[in-house]
C-alpha cells in the first residue's frame, strides 16, 4: 500500500521458467530442521532448556526455603480427627490445627543441643521442631533463610521407657507419599518380634541426643543451597557446552556430514546424558556430605561416637524386624539388609545405614588415637 496512487507494487519473483522445467525461488513454509538450524530456533530452545531448569530450581527455593513450613506440613503427623485441609487451606493458614505436638523429650532436646550442633542464638530461632510421619527424622529447610528450617522426628524415636511403647498409636511410613498411609503392626504379630521390635525402638538418652543434635546441624549448612541451585546451573553448562559443540562440530552444516540431523541428535544427546549423569552425582554428593558433615560436627568424644552407632545400628536392627513382622508388602521399601530401598536418583553407597555405622566407627578410631597419642605426650 502507497499513498502515491501512481506507484505500482512490485512483487519478487516467486517462480522461474527455464526449459528444465520451473524452479521455486522463494520457500513458502520453513522445515522443523531448517528451523531448529536457525538463530530463532536456537534462541527458542535455549529458552525452553533455561526455563524448564530455573523452574527446577525454584520451585525447590520455593518449597524449602520460601514456604517451608508448607513443605513441613506434608510431613507432620495429624490427629486422627483433624480436617482433611485442600492446598489453599495449607497456603493461606501459617499453622494447621489438629496437629501432632512435638514429645516434650523433642521439645528439651532442642532446647538444650544448639550449641552442640553448632548454633548460636539467632540461628536456634531460626529452628523449630514438629513430629513426623516418617519412621526416619526429617529436615527441611535452614537456619540460613528468612523463614528458617525445621526438624521431624517420629514419635517412636523418643519413647524414654517400655511404659511409653504404644505400638498401636504408630504407623511406621518409610517415604513420603499422599496415597500411603504406612504401615501399622498387626495384631497376630509374634510376641518375640514384637519384643525386639520395641527394644530396637528405645534408644539410649545419648543415641536420642546425637539424632536430635545431628538434625539440627544438618539443618545449619549451606550444602543445601547447592542442591537448591544444581539444576540451573547443569541447565546453563548443558546449553553453553551444547553451543560449543554446535559451532565446533559443524552440526548445523548440511554440506559437510550426510544425514547431519541425525549426526546432531546423538552427539546433542549424548551430551545431554552426561549432563544429568553429572546432576544426579553432584547432588548425591551434596547430599552425602551435608549428612556427614552434620555427623562429625556434634561427635566431640568416644561416647558421641559410640551413640552415633547405636542410633544407626538399632535402625537397622528396627527395618529387619518390620520386614519381617509385615511382610512381603514391605520388601518394595526395606531392603533384606535392613537399609531403606533408594529412589532412582539415589546412589546406595550414599544412603546406607551400614555407611553410617562406619563413619561412626572410624571417627571413634580417630579420638581413641588422638587421646592415645595426648596420654603418651604427658607421660613424656
């Protein structure tokens, strides 16, 4: 269109006849390769590949840092005439009634452990505990964010007596999962694995205050962060590395290798493969480290070290048992082994409650040199 009505538009040649036959000058639609091939293309996916880790990333910010005490309150055991609350019961109420209280033991333990876990003041505000659903205890969150973190611990873990053993008031529920109650002991359970049963589930005081302490310490790290943070940073180096290869390679260049979409789809997903291959190592690391970093942290002596592996071999000694008092509906969850089944992204040397037993046992070695090697310097 032209204001100058004595203008005639003149539009390019879309065809060209030659005695070959008709050659087509310009492409009336563009192919999904040519596409993916071209600036807009590239453009499109780097923003797809971005976005889709950034949202990773923050929804775990959101989860566990932002709103944890959302995140808390899909673990914390609920009475049995509680309300049934909807997601934006859970959103708009800061706190839910018909709530479990934490064991006044829970509640001493916290009260009196920060500085062993390595706390100070502030960041022991920043803590607070509840009881958890889960026959494991349960961190979430940290003292490092605005909103603070929290520490669960199952009723079970805190009995002090054989009076205060009620089996039949528990569930023991290894994950967490909406649909899955846990488990409850039957009633035709034989008396002897009853009776172990209950005196794996008494600890020691010790064994309670190294449970309670080590949560609180792993609940004060910044190992968190990094896996907070992980999939946006493996989601940028897979685009940048992926980039590079593009340009390096030639993998957009037709002329030089034949069938090069297909060429380009295995190197890219190759690529793509060691990117979450290294994602899921680095955050079983973190993950490893934060537990044991937590453990060293609160075992200051022989005898912290000796609690240490009572608390995990009285674990170990309680997962036998229920597998065996359930039955074969609890083999999907508890390995013969008496270590709790991994999820897919989990490493099971990582995981292990045997791990667990040796570390303790190796820092115990360590401070029975150290005091052995202290008692030889003063007698010197």
């Amino acid at each position: 269109m032209s204001s100058n009505q004595g203008i005639e538009r003149q539009l390019p040649p879309r065809m060209k006849f030659n005695p070959d036959g008709v050659e087509k000058l310009v492409k009336t639609k563009m192919s999904w390769d040519d596409w993916f091939a071209s600036k807009t293309g590239r453009q499109v996916m780097m923003s797809i590949s971005l976005a889709a880790a950034s949202l990773a990333s923050m929804s775990a910010a959101l989860m566990t840092t932002m709103l944890p005490g959302f995140t808390q309150d899909a673990y914390t055991e609920m009475q049995a005439d509680a309300p049934d609350y909807s997601l934006a019961d859970r959103l708009e109420k800061m706190e839910l009634d018909g709530y479990v209280p934490p064991p006044r033991e829970l509640v001493r333990l916290y009260a009196t452990l920060w500085q062993r876990a390595g706390l100070d003041e502030y960041e022991h505000d920043k803590l607070t505990v509840f009881t958890s659903t889960l026959m494991d205890p349960v961190v979430v969150g940290t003292s490092h964010c605005r909103d603070g973190g929290s520490v669960g611990l199952p009723r079970h873990m805190l009995w002090k007596n054989e009076e205060e053993v009620d089996l039949e008031s528990v569930t023991f529920k290894p994950y967490w999962n909406k649909f899955f109650k846990g488990f409850k002991i039957p009633q035709d359970a034989d008396p002897e694995d009853i009776k172990e049963l209950k005196e794996s589930l008494l600890l020691s005081p010790e064994a309670r205050q190294f449970i309670v302490s080590k949560c609180m310490a792993k609940a004060n790290d910044y190992y968190f962060f990094f896996t907070i943070f992980l999939p946006l940073i493996m989601g940028s180096m897979h685009y940048v590395v992926g980039r590079r290869l593009n340009a390096n390679l030639e993998l957009f260049n037709k002329t030089k290798i034949k069938n090069i979409r297909f060429f380009r789809l295995g190197i890219q997903s190759l690529w793509g493969f060691v990117a979450v291959g290294m994602t899921i190592m680095l955050h079983n690391v973190f993950t490893r480290e934060r537990d044991s970093g937590a453990v060293e942290t609160v075992i200051n002596s022989i005898q912290d070290a000796e609690a240490a592996a009572e608390f995990y071999n009285k674990c170990i000694r309680r997962n036998k048992v229920l597998r065996k008092i359930i039955g074969p509906e609890s083999h999907y969850y508890i390995e013969e082994d008496g270590n709790i089944v991994v999820e897919n992204w989990e490493f099971p040397e990582y995981t292990s409650l045997h791990k667990s037993v040796e570390l303790a046992e190796y820092i115990k070695d360590k401070l029975e040199k150290q005091e052995a090697s202290t008692k030889r310097g003063d007698t010197l």
